[in-house]
C-alpha cells in the first residue's frame, strides 16, 4: 500500500538553527514527490516537485533532496516567518493525478 | 499566476441543511478534488474529477456528493449536513499531462455545522 511518513511530527528550532525535515514513502513507481507550506487556516502552496533520485530543489532557505526511500526538505538560518506545517505528498499510479500526502510537520522558529 | 477560489472562508450552518461549497480555477485544469481536513487526520479526499461530468470517489464520499458542469467549477455538495462535517474543506486543482501534477489549493472554507 503507498504510504508517505513524515517526521517530525512537531519541530521548534531558534532563528538561524538549521535543521532538516524528513519524508519517508513507500510507492510503487515514484512520479513525484511534492512539498507544500500550509499556514494556519489556509491552504497548502505548493513549493517543490522532485521526479527522481538525487534530484535537489531551492527556494530561498529551503532546499529540497530527493533519494529512493525519503525526501528531505533542509531549513538553513530559518527565520520566524518560517514557521508553518510543511506537507509531503507522492504522487499515485495511473493518471488521476491524485496523490498521497503524509500528516505533516509543525515547524516553530522563535526569534 | 495560479488561482484557485473558493466561495465562502467561512461557513455556518445548521444539521439537515443541503450546503453547497464551490470552486473555481482559472488555469483550464483537467483534475479538480475536494479535500477535509482535521486535526490529527490530516488531507482526507472526499471527490475528484478528471474531467467535465467525470467524477470518482475519494476515501471518504459518504455524506457527499459533486457536480463539475464546466470544467473550471467544481461543486462539493453536502446532502444534509451534520455536525461531523465540521471541518476545513479545501479544493485543488492540477494538470493531467506534461509531466507535472502538483495540485494547487484554494484558501479553504472552515465549515461550521451546529
């Protein structure tokens, strides 16, 4: 069965401690793995879609990796405004476009 | 730049009311979804659609039903509304070809059911 594992579940850093956030997924034929930013009481943005292994992505302070078995998404010198659940999602077989996406991570940054 | 709009934030109504929650995008997708969301439970999906009058059942259709007339508008229908569907519904839209199928959301409705 696919699956996508995020962890950690919640994660408080101070501003500038960089630290990374991890995707574990079991899918049978990857075709993309995406991440969103998701602030309270609003919708997920897209940020990233990463298609194979060894494949990197970056967005200001984020950096997307992608290998066979898990994503990661690294956080350099985050600041406040960092703060948001970041969302991972795989895409699903066939050509519904539906995907699967994992729990999430709750990230803090405290100034 | 990518849109997509949902008719109301905010929503209250009463148990036994049909509720109609509407959305529209403007980037001529082929797939649209409806999506809860809960503490804990995370992105459930209720609906999608890959097409015009095309639509399939998601992990949790009961209580709901869609309609897609035009294929830039997607309707979430709530037959009679309870209490547990309280809840945030969130819509997205993405393409079907050309190699990428990230989805892109709507702000959201936080429906309320008393």
């Amino acid at each position: 069965e696919d699956q996508v594992t995020q962890s950690p579940e919640a994660l408080r850093l101070q501003e500038g401690e960089s630290s990374s956030l991890n995707c574990s997924y079991t899918v049978s034929g990857l075709r993309g793995l995406f991440w969103y930013r998701q602030d309270p009481g609003k919708g997920p943005e897209f940020l990233f879609t990463l298609y194979s292994a060894g494949e990197e992505k970056e967005k200001e302070r984020l950096k997307a990796t992608l290998t066979k078995k898990e994503s990661f998404l690294h956080i350099t010198a985050p600041k406040p405004e960092d703060s948001a659940t970041y969302l991972c999602a795989v895409q699903e077989g066939g050509n519904t476009g539906k995907l699967i996406f994992g729990q999430g991570t709750t990230l803090q940054v405290k100034p | 730049d990518v849109k997509v709009t949902q008719s109301s934030r905010y929503l209250v109504k009463r148990t036994g009311e049909k509720v109609f929650l509407e959305c529209v995008q403007d980037m001529d997708h082929e797939n649209m979804f409806w999506y809860r969301q809960d503490p804990g439970l995370g992105l459930r999906l209720i609906y999608f659609s890959y097409d015009v009058k095309m639509k399939e059942k998601g992990d949790i259709p009961e209580g709901y039903s869609v309609s897609r007339e035009k294929k830039e508008r997607f309707s979430l229908i709530l037959e009679s509304a309870s209490t547990n569907q309280t809840s945030m519904y969130l819509c997205a839209s993405s393409v079907t070809s050309g190699g990428t199928y990230e989805q892109y959301f709507g702000p959201g409705t936080r429906l309320t059911v008393t």
